[in-house]
C-alpha cells in the first residue's frame, strides 16, 4: 500500500520523493517513472497503483483473519490444569 501513492504520481511526478526532490526537479529521478515507462506501461500509473493499494488492502485484512484463527485455535487447545 504504500508503494502506491508513488505509482500514481509517476506521470505527474509532483510528490516529493526520497532525495528531497520531485520527479519533475529530476528527470530520470522517479523510479515508478522508468519502470513503468520501461514497461511500456506509463499511461496505466492511476490502474495500477489502484491495483496494489486493493491487494495490499487485501492482505492486510487476510493477516488480520488468519491472526484471530491462530488465536482462536490456541484459545481451543489451552491446557486449563492451572
């Protein structure tokens, strides 16, 4: 999820990124901007950040699921001889 911010920003290149610099003080500075371009895929920066930021979303409440199943089952199996 947090790679997904600067995915979208590749085109616009407005976000400050971690030199101190924008995308468009630098060209050539953006990574998400030479990857995607690279790719052949530049013009979808908006689709594909939307997809990353949905999966990781995704895997984060999937973590939190399995976190109470774990729980749940060691709750199940306590020795309760104290």
């Amino acid at each position: 999820m947090d790679a997904a911010p600067y995915i979208n920003d590749a085109r616009a290149g407005q976000l400050i990124l971690l030199g101190g610099v924008t995308g468009r003080d630098q060209p050539g500075y953006h990574d998400w901007k030479n990857i995607l371009r690279d790719l052949g895929w530049l013009q979808y920066d908006h689709t594909i950040a939307g997809i990353v930021n949905t999966v990781g979303a995704g895997l984060m409440i999937m973590s939190f699921i399995w976190g109470a199943c774990v729980l749940y089952l060691q709750y199940r199996n306590l020795d309760r001889r104290f």
